[in-house]
C-alpha cells in the first residue's frame, strides 16, 4: 500500500479531512503497517494526544467546542489553533463543511 510505502521511506502522512486523520490514527493502534480492512472506531482525539501516523492535515474551520476542533488542537496546539481560528474569523471564511479549509503542518 502506498502508505506503508511512504513510511518505509520516511515520507510525511498526509490526511484529508477528520475522518481520514481517525482511520490512519486508529491503525496506528495496530501497528505502523497499514492493511485492507473494514470496520468502525471509537477514536476520540483530544489534547494531549501524540499522534503516531499522521504528519500533516487537510481540514475544515470546525465548530467552536466541537471534538472535531479538539483534535485539530491535539495536533497543532490550542494557541495556535485560536490565533488561526482568529485570523479566519476577522478575514471572513467560511466555517463547517461547505467552508474554507487549511493545511496543518
């Protein structure tokens, strides 16, 4: 697969959207190599987490107290999570999932 490629490469993981980051991390749980398969998670991501597959994420400006903002707070810091929250707000983009998005590195 192309992730485990990428990995044994030492290559950045990057994901698109949430759920993406919940299905990557939730394999991480397994182990690093990722396989085929189906089924659910009960991921919940929040500060303090250290995320293990994911390198850099594609999301959404999330709901204010959302779990979704909780995550993306667990990967880039709560301080610089508001200042970006912030400077969205004052630039008027769009939130939710119709919306603006940003890169998180």
């Amino acid at each position: 697969m192309a992730i485990n490629q990428a990995r044994k490469r030492h290559r950045k993981i990057v994901a698109v959207g949430t759920s993406t980051v919940r299905a990557l991390e939730t394999i991480a749980i397994s182990g690093f190599q990722v396989t085929p398969k189906r089924g659910w998670t009960d991921k919940f991501i929040y500060p303090p987490y250290e995320y293990k597959m994911v390198d850099k994420v594609i999301t959404n400006f999330h709901s204010p107290q959302s779990t979704l903002l909780m995550m993306v707070s667990a990967f880039a810091g709560r301080k610089l999570i508001k200042k970006a929250y912030l400077e969205a707000k004052k630039n008027d983009y769009r939130f939710l999932s119709y919306g603006d998005a940003m890169i998180i590195v």
